[in-house]
C-alpha cells in the first residue's frame, strides 16, 4: 500500500519578492521543495527545532531554477544540529548574476524514502555578513 502525504510551508511575513525569508516546514517528505527566491553570489538555510520519526539527520541542497531546462543542483549539506537543540546552518556559494534558487530535502534520516521532516524555524539568508 502507498501512502501519500503532503508537506505544508508556511511563509511567515515573507513576500515572495524578498531574498531573506523565514519559514516552517511541517511534515516534508524527501524531495520536498521550498518556495523559490532570487539571488546572486551567496545564500545561506537555516534550520532550528527539527523532528523527525527517523533517525536525527536530515541532507539539504540547494538547486537553481532554469525555466525551460533541467534545473542546477549544487552541494548537500547533512543538517544534524537542529535535532539536538542548536541550528543547523547550511552555505552555498554561487554563481554571478541574478537567479532563482530554491532547497531541496534529499534524504531524512540516511533514507531516501519514509521518514517525515518537521522545522519548527526555517531562515534563508541571502547577505554574507556573518562571523
């Protein structure tokens, strides 16, 4: 039997036009995406508050939107801090010039099938002004 089951976002005083926005993710199954942003040069996800029914490990990457063509996937990044009380904090450096690029969850637990992700706090930081 397969069950389906649906992730929810919910966008938090956060315009779809902006690059920085905040967020929680309820739910995801692996090959959820997040909602899509524009940005050049660098981008930074940051999850705090993560549960899951699975191991506590859950591997983020991040993919340029090209319309038309297969989208640009760039490094994974494994989360584990989130699931013990701290943020897991993800960076990519990225290509020049302005794009749209969104998250995707690769795996949940070291698995790519099953397990269910919840983010109580999801912030992508689009400025590199951190320590």
């Amino acid at each position: 039997m397969i069950v389906g089951s649906a992730a929810v976002i919910t966008l938090a005083l956060a315009p779809i036009a902006e690059a920085n926005w905040s967020s929680s993710i309820t739910g995801a199954s692996v090959g959820f995406e997040s909602r899509r942003w524009s940005e050049e040069l660098y981008s930074q996800v940051l999850f705090t508050g993560c549960t899951t029914d699975g191991s506590k490990s859950t591997d983020v990457q991040m993919w340029r939107d090209i319309s038309l063509q297969p989208d640009e996937s760039y490094d994974n990044k494994t989360f584990t801090a989130c699931f013990n009380g701290g943020t897991s904090n993800g960076e990519w450096s990225l290509p020049s010039g302005s794009h749209n690029y969104y998250f995707k969850i690769k795996k949940i637990g070291g698995s790519t099938f099953g397990p269910q992700l919840s983010v109580k706090s999801v912030y992508q930081d689009t400025s590199k002004v951190d320590g």
